[in-house]
C-alpha cells in the first residue's frame, strides 16, 4: 500500500554517535521529522524507520501488532549498532514504551533513553474491552492530532484499529515486568497537558526508577510535544543529554 505523502522514514548518516528515533502508535515518522533534523544538523547518525501499518491506511494496521513495530525497531537498532560507537534510543508516546523495552533488552548497547510522554501503563478503560471488542468493532476514534500549537497538524489516523490496539496491554505488561533493567540515563519530557497519555505513566517510570530519571515538564504542549510549542526545548534537551552521555564527542556543535 503507498506510503501517505510526509509519512516516509528518515535517516541520516553522521558521526559515531546514532540515535534511533521511535514514532507513537497510529502516528507517522512526520511527529519526529523535526526532531531527527535537528539531531542531524549536529552530526549525529539518525535513524527514524516507519513502523508496519502506519503511514497508510487504519486497515492496514489492523493487520498488524506490536511485535510487528517492534521487529522494526529492532532491525534499525542493529544498523546503528554496526555503524556506531554509541546508540542513544528516543521515542514519542508508545514509541517511548518500545525505546524502554530495547534499552530492557540490549542493556549496555544502549547508551541512554529519551522519551516524549511515554505511554507504559493502560490507563484507557476501552483497552481493557479491547480484546473482545475487536471482534464487533474494527475501529474506535483516533488519537492524532493532540497538538496546542495553532496551525500545526498531525499526519496521523483518524481512527484507531481496535485489533492492533488489543496487542499493547501485552507489550506494556513486559515494560513493566523489566522496567528495573533499565540502569541507562533516562530523560523524560513530560507534557502537563496530554489528552491522550495520563500522568500514570511517568508516575511508574518515577516509582520504580526513581534517581536514574530526570523529568522536565512541558508546559506549553500537549501529547505530541515534538510538534508542539515545547519542540525547540525537547531539541536542545536532548542533544545536551546525548552530548553529557556520549563516550565520544559530537563530531559536529550546532
């Protein structure tokens, strides 16, 4: 199926320092476009791979799950490693929750965590009906499109498939399970407004992890703050992480 125009996966070939960005559910590699050419421009490899059904079509993704986008993941994840002295791994909303889960599994072959308002814990009571709600409904309304910024749009869904949806609780009960393997820097931006992700989240990530994560709260943004009017902060932030916690420098300052 074609690829909706803006939706194509970006990468970019810089230094020894790589960071794999991971897009959110139903949404596109256009949320993190921004962000990638940002971390681009300083000399970093960039890595930012469009996830199985998305970017086309709701029916398309209805036909897939979470080990399909993380599959993904995964192989992008050893193309940095391959290339790279060291792989940093960054993510918005569920993108966030894979990145976890690859810094769980890879451990010291990934050097640190960024995450945009991380979706790790269930907190929509329609998901909990999800897995027998699939059968009678094949798509609920979307999730797109949670931006405070005037004029800035989504190039996301407008309706979520249930049958992919149902496959999130197991990957977040994973999350959850191995949350403690994540020894790596965490930086979590957190947005004070988020329609779509409730505070649950980070109060987990906070809970189990406590002095391994430093939490900066987005005050001018909602859930997709890479869009948003809080972007140049998550930007700059991030790069200065990657910068204190990279074991080789930046080839290139911005």
């Amino acid at each position: 199926m074609p690829v909706l125009p803006g939706a194509e996966p970006y990468h970019h070939d810089g230094g020894e320092i790589g960071v794999l960005l991971c897009h959110g559910f139903t949404g596109s590699p256009q949320s993190l476009r921004p962000w990638g050419e940002h971390l681009a421009r300083a000399g970093l490899t960039v890595s930012l791979p469009r996830l199985p059904g998305h970017g086309t079509s709701w029916q398309e993704m209805s036909r897939t799950r979470w080990e399909d986008w993380y599959a993904e993941l995964g192989k992008a994840f050893a193309d940095l490693r391959g290339r790279c002295s060291d792989v940093f791994v960054a993510g918005l909303s569920l993108g966030g929750c894979m990145a976890l889960r690859l810094a769980e599994v890879h451990g010291d072959s990934v050097r640190g965590v960024v995450v945009v308002n991380p979706s790790v814990v269930s907190d929509a009571p329609l998901l909990r009906l999800a897995p027998a709600l699939k059968y009678v409904m094949p798509s609920v309304p979307g999730v797109a499109g949670d931006i405070k910024k005037e004029g800035m749009t989504e190039l996301g869904y407008a309706r979520t498939p249930v049958r992919a949806a149902a496959t999130l609780p197991q990957l977040w009960k994973l999350v959850q399970r191995d949350i403690g393997e994540v020894t790596q820097p965490l930086l979590v931006f957190h947005s004070r407004d988020d329609h779509v992700v409730k505070p649950a989240s980070v109060a987990f990530l906070q809970a189990r992890l406590g002095d391994n994560l430093e939490v900066r709260e987005l005050a001018d943004s909602y859930h997709v703050a890479t869009l948003d009017n809080d972007a140049p902060a998550i930007f700059e932030g991030s790069l200065e992480f990657i910068r204190s916690h990279a074991s080789v420098p930046l080839t290139k300052d911005l």
